[in-house]
C-alpha cells in the first residue's frame, strides 16, 4: 500500500469504515517560500512524482499535527486560479479533483498588494484558504508594517505572518492547520454591473462544484475552457442555455472584460489593505536588494557572474575539489595506502587469478571502480552541489535567469532555462530531468540538446579542468571551443526546430545569505542520491570491462575505434577513455587523468581528447533519462548528432592546433 493510498478500518459492529489522512494543499507565485514551508511541515517523508498526463513534479508528503495525520502537497508555481503555463493547469486540477481540507496560500509580504489579487480569487471560490504572509523579515527590513489580525479581519480566515526560512511562524501554521474550521469568510463586492452577469450565470448553474458559482461565473466569463467543459459535462441539457448566456455576456463586454474585472480586483484589494500596510515615506534600500539590482543589470551582473564562475567552479570545484581533495583522496589515500593494502589481502586469501583480477586488477572492482567513484568523482561533485546549494539558497539563480533571458531566447529558450543548464554542471542526468519545467516541448529538445552536447558534468569538469590546467592554454582553447559549439548549435537549433519561444516572466525571492542547515541538508541530499547512483554504475563498468578484458572484446573494441582516434590525432590508448566515457562521462575523463599521469599524450592531444570527450555521446545513465522524457527515437537521435559533432569538431580542432601551432 503506498504511502498515501487510504485506509481501512474497523467500526464497532465490524462493518469497514474509510480513514484517511486529510489533505493540505501549498499554492502560490513561484519563488514565494512554498518549497521551505514544505520540507518544515513534512521533513523527511517526501514522495515526488509526475503529475497524471503531464511532465510537471508535485511532490508530496505526511505530517501530523496535534495527533491529526496530514498530507501535504506542494502545488506548482501558480499566479491566478485561471491557468495559462501547465504548472498552473496542475495546480488548479488539484484544488479541484482532490478536495484539499485546507489551502495554504503563501505570499510575500514585499508583494503584498499583487499577491492579495489571488488571495481574493482563492476565497471566492469558497475554497478553505488560510493565508501565509511569508518573508515577514525581509518586508520588515524594508521598512513595511503589516497589521497581521486586521487584514485576518478583514478577509475572515486564518492570516499568519511567517519568515520560514528562519522557522518563524511555523508553529502557528501548524496550529491552525490543526484547528482549522472552516468557518465564514469575507465576501467581496464588484460594480453592480459586474455583479448582475455573474448572477445570472452562477444562476443557472445546478450541477455540484468544488469552486463557487460566483467563482465558476467569473472563470466562464474569461472564456476557460477547461470549466466550459467541466460545466458542460455535469449540466447536461441545461448546458447549451449556460453556454449561450456566457457568449451573450462576452459578446456586450467584448472589448475590456479582461481589464475591468483586473481594475476592480486591484480596487477590492485597495480596500483591504486600507490601515494593513504601512510603508516608509523613504524605503530603505537593503543590501540584499542592492546586490539583486546589480544582478541582474548587464553592466554589472556579467561582472558578478563571472567572479561567481571563477571562484565558485574553478578555484572552489576545480582548483579545491578536483585538485587538493583528489591529490589527497586518489593520490595519497588510495594510490599510496589502500590500494596495497588490499591488492596484498586478496592476493594473499584469493587463488585465482581471473577472480583477482576481478577485484584489485587493471579494471578492478576496488581499485578502479571504487577509487574513481571515491577517490576522484566524490570530491569534485561534493563541492560542486555545495556550490550549488549556497547559490539556490542565497536567491541568485531567479537574478540569473533575468540576465541570460535576452541571449537565451537566441537559442529558442527562456531565462527559465538557466536552472537546468547549471544543474548539468553537477549532473547531466538529473539537469535533464528537470527540463520538464521548461513550457514547451521545443524549450525541452532544445535544452536537452545543449545539455547533452555541450554542458560537463561537474565530475568531468573538475577533472578535465585539473588536466589542462598544467598546459598553458590548454584551458582557454577548451572553454573557447565548448562556447562556440553551444552558441552555433543552440542558434541553428533554434531556427530548424519549428514553434515560438513563450513569454518569459519570474518572481524573485529575497537574496540572502545562505543559512547554513539548509546548505547542508540540500548538498547532503543531493549528494547521497548522486553517490547512489554512481557507485553501482562504477562497479558496473568495472565488472563489464573485466569481462571485456577476458574475452578480448575490450580489445578488438579498442582496435574498432583506432581509426576514429587516429582521424582525431590521438593514440589508440585514448580509446579506453572512450569507453569509459560511455558508462559514465565522469570515468572517461578519469580515464583521460590515467592517460596523462602515464605521458601518454602531448597538450595538443590532450585538448582534443578532452573537447571531443565533452562532447561525445551521453553516458548510459543520462541517455536512460533522455529515453524516458523525450522518447527512444529522439534519445537516439540526440546521441547520434551529439556523436558526430563530437567526431568533427575533434578533427577540426586537431587541424587547427597542427595549422597554428597555439599549443
């Protein structure tokens, strides 16, 4: 039985009675605090999953709360209860199929006024809100004073003034949650007008709803076709003379329906906020909010993106991680202590060579799959999602889609984009995975294209960075030829794939500095399902490769690829780190660090191997996810295109170094 599937039990007289644990729903603007209110109610007990028949995650949980049992669902970013991006058609298919018991609206309290629009909405359509007004601190720092129980009366439902990622409130939440009663709200009045052709519609409607009449009325008016619909199905013969009211009514207010029902929104929530929110005569300006202005200026937030990139990927990830803690690590602890070690024990109890062999030979389980996974992949992605996390918990990310939104939409993507892209600089296989946030099916090939082609792993980033880092150069011909190739393909892309980039709009969390537990608990995550997947891929590769060696497959597949190095201008050994590649991009560029260690190849050879190895096809664990989101025809055709742009710019590249002689 799953984990949220309902139960039953016993009454008294034997008969079975349902039981089941109610249900919260979190909704709300993107960027708002849902998430972090989220993993506060529910801590460990999360389920994420795809919403039936869409790509889009709702992630779900249990909680209990003075001995109540709870599920909590985190509903994606929405801003009106009238969707237009799918996340938002998800979000309103769970207030209306699973019934919450309670809706947590959660707002920002800089945004008051904007964000109240949806609390109107919410409450007309009798849903049973409580309302969260969320980063209280940060409004407060402004200078915004709120009147929290004057706003509570005024709406007539619970109203909790919050900062949850600093625990504040949370208590409270919890409590009302608990005691929730749904108890009579506030209603709110527009122009007699307005108020006239929603009566006669909610009039006409019999049928048995989740939202109200006035709320279906309103939605109908704004042309919905999904409550047309919905309407039509359970009317029945009263559904044509519904229809043809609500054209007649669209048709008299054809030409500013949408904008006189916005005005009179925006007056309602005037009223509301009349003696709530104070603000300054002159607002203070944060420091939080300076830095987020220069963020995502381009004079200055170029400037700041490349000193992130500088001192958070090479000098932290590549210089920290893949350098002093893979010396350490691989070089020290592994090569100079363990390894011995246990060559010498199972060399001592096993009397077998092929099994030997097995597991402390050449492509030993213990010295090759365990000292890549330990020794050099573990270092490089724990910075790496260490970086990570200080940068998603500090509000830098939302800044940095605004900035690269304009070069983006070059490629046929939007700023919404730059999520992915930067995960796959800690793990292609989950960046690809969370393209599904991206609005079109045209965003999501693209990006997995990109992703795939041109984005290393943080693994093979560090170690590739470690490697060129000795040559002069070396480095910068590396960098130069990636941004290229991801510039030309992402612009070709954008004209051969057919559609329109869709509008591009984000809300942007407070910056802050980054708190210290949530750092930890996000890079601790992330790392123990990273090193779960990894750690048996490794194992994996070693005992296929020992098999390859046994049967002297590995040999003639070596010898199979010797003309592709050769027309590269690379030794025939270099096609070990090929194959590597293939189990996992990080292990092939382990396997580039082996080669190097061992002189075998020149900077100019070494700059060749390292672009085409970016560039070859995606290792086993990424292409399984390709196959999963995007279908095996495109997976395949992803792999074979990224196969030969790999190939040719090798070749191209290897010219150009023999032509110039810049290496």
């Amino acid at each position: 039985m799953g984990m949220f599937e309902r139960k039953r039990s016993r009454t008294a007289d034997g008969a079975p009675a349902a039981t089941a644990s109610r249900k919260v729903a979190l909704v709300g603007n993107p960027n708002v605090g849902k998430s972090v209110l989220f993993n506060a109610l529910t801590g460990a007990y999360v389920a994420v999953s795809n919403y039936p028949g869409t790509s889009v995650e709702v992630s779900r949980g249990a909680a209990s709360f003075e001995g109540g049992s709870w599920e909590i669902i985190d509903t994606p970013g929405m801003y009106s209860i009238l969707p237009i991006t799918e996340e938002e058609r998800v979000a309103r298919e769970i207030l209306l199929t699973e019934r919450p018991d309670v809706v947590l609206h959660v707002l920002d309290a800089r945004n008051l006024e904007r964000m109240l629009v949806m609390t109107l909405q919410l409450v007309e359509a009798g849903l049973p809100v409580i309302l969260v007004v969320n980063i209280m601190d940060e409004a407060e720092r402004m200078g915004l004073e709120i009147d929290i129980p004057l706003l509570q009366e005024k709406l007539g439902i619970p109203v909790i003034g919050a900062a949850t990622a600093k625990k504040r409130g949370l208590p409270e939440i919890r409590k009302a949650i608990a005691s929730y009663d749904a108890a009579h709200h506030a209603s709110f009045g527009y122009s007699r007008r307005l108020e006239g052709d929603i009566a006669e519609i909610a009039g006409l409607l019999r049928g048995e709803y989740t939202l109200s009449g006035k709320s279906l009325a309103l939605l109908l008016l704004q042309r919905d076709e999904e409550i047309a619909a919905l309407v039509a199905g359970k009317e029945g013969d009263r559904a044509g003379a519904i229809a043809e009211k609500v054209r007649e009514k669209t048709f008299e207010r054809r030409e500013s329906f949408h904008l006189d029902l916005s005005l009179e929104r925006k007056g309602v929530v005037k009223g509301l906020l009349a003696g709530v929110l104070r603000t300054p005569e002159k607002r203070r300006i944060t420091a939080g909010e300076r830095l987020s202005s220069w963020a995502v200026h381009p004079l200055t937030g170029v400037p700041l993106l490349l000193a992130v990139l500088y001192y958070g990927l090479y000098q932290f990830v590549g210089v920290f991680g893949a350098g002093t803690l893979v010396d350490f690590l691989e070089g020290t602890l592994f090569e100079e202590y363990f390894n011995p070690w246990i060559i010498g024990v199972v060399n001592g109890i096993v009397p077998w060579e092929i099994i030997r062999e097995l597991i402390v030979g050449e492509y030993g389980v213990i010295t090759l799959g365990l000292r890549y996974a330990v020794g050099i992949i573990l270092p490089i992605v724990a910075t790496f999602f260490l970086f990570f996390s200080v940068l998603e918990d500090s509000g830098y990310f939302p800044r940095l889609a605004l900035l690269v939104d304009r070069i983006f939409k070059k490629f046929g993507l939007t700023g919404r984009a730059v999520i992915p892209m930067v995960l796959g600089f800690g793990c292609d296989t989950m960046a690809t995975m969370v393209t599904r946030t991206l609005e079109t099916t045209r965003e999501r090939i693209i990006a997995t294209v990109l992703l795939t082609l041109a984005i290393p792993c943080s693994a093979q980033l560090g170690v590739i960075m470690a490697l060129l880092s000795q040559a002069p150069g070396a480095l910068l011909v590396w960098s130069v030829c990636l941004l290229l190739i991801f510039l030309v393909v992402g612009f070709l892309s954008a004209k051969v794939m057919p559609g329109e980039t869709p509008m591009f709009y984000m809300e942007l969390p407070p910056m802050r500095l980054p708190q210290l537990s949530n750092v930890m608990t996000k890079t601790y995550t992330r790392m123990q399902w990273y090193f779960m997947e990894i750690l048996p891929l490794f194992i994996l590769a070693s005992v296929l490769l020992w098999l390859g060696k046994i049967t002297n497959f590995f040999d003639k597949l070596v010898n199979w690829m010797e003309p592709v190095m050769a027309f590269i201008g690379l030794p025939r050994d270099a096609a070990v780190a090929f194959i590597f590649g293939f189990f996992r991009r990080d292990y092939g560029a382990a396997g580039l660090y082996d080669l190097q260690t061992k002189g075998l190849m020149d900077p100019r050879q070494l700059v060749v191997a390292a672009v085409t190895l970016t560039l070859f096809v995606p290792c086993v664990a990424q292409f399984l996810m390709m196959k999963k989101e995007r279908g095996l025809k495109s997976a395949t055709l992803i792999a074979l295109f990224v196969s030969v742009v790999a190939v040719g710019s090798g070749w191209a590249l290897n010219r150009f170094i023999l032509f110039t002689g810049i290496l």
